[in-house]
C-alpha cells in the first residue's frame, strides 16, 4: 500500500462539507467522513482505480479523481508516483473543478 498524504486543503474541505451536510442530517455527516476515509485508504491499495482527468494547464497533468463511496457526487482528486498517492482536493462535481484546482498550480 503507498502512502496517503493530504494536503492541509483536504483537510479544510473535508470540514467545509462535512458541516454542510450536518445541518441536515448529523448523520450524514458522519458517514461522509468515515466513507471519505475509507475511499482514500482504497486508492492507497489501488491507485490506478480513479479516472485520469484532463486539464488545459500543464501543473494538472496526471491527476485523478475518484467519487466517494455512497457520496459520488464528491469527488477526490489525486496523483500518485512510486511509493506516495497525494490527495490534493475534495470538490463537488457541480463545482468549478479546474478554478477549485487553482491552489495546487499555485503551490508548486
């Protein structure tokens, strides 16, 4: 299994979402969190699994994204090398994807 590294922005998205949920449904909240978790140790048994997405900007090159179990409107985009899978983003599908991406082109 490779190592799984979230930026500090997943982290941040992760809350964002799971607290918009909580205001419907505590409930929901929770199991987003816990399948969030569960579809990231996945990718690190299986990187390949996620779809190759593509993006006009060269930065963006070999990023996946993979829905979240029983949440396959949210999104997990990735890229992996080697030994390590890092998690750059949760996003709605509805969302502005290539703008929402703007802060991994930003930080390298």
């Amino acid at each position: 299994m490779s190592e799984v590294k979230k930026r500090p922005q997943v982290i941040r998205d992760l809350l964002e979402i799971a607290t918009y949920l909580a205001a419907d449904n505590l409930n929901v909240s929770d199991r987003f969190l816990v399948a969030a978790e569960a579809t990231f140790n996945k990718i690190g048994k299986m990187p390949e699994i996620g779809k190759t997405c593509q993006f006009s900007h060269p930065q963006l090159a070999n990023i996946r994204q993979q829905p979240i179990k029983g949440f396959k409107n949210y999104l997990i985009f990735y890229r992996f090398a080697a030994s390590e899978i890092e998690i750059l983003r949760v996003i709605h599908g509805a969302r502005d994807i290539p703008t929402m991406l703007d802060d991994v082109v930003e930080d390298e």
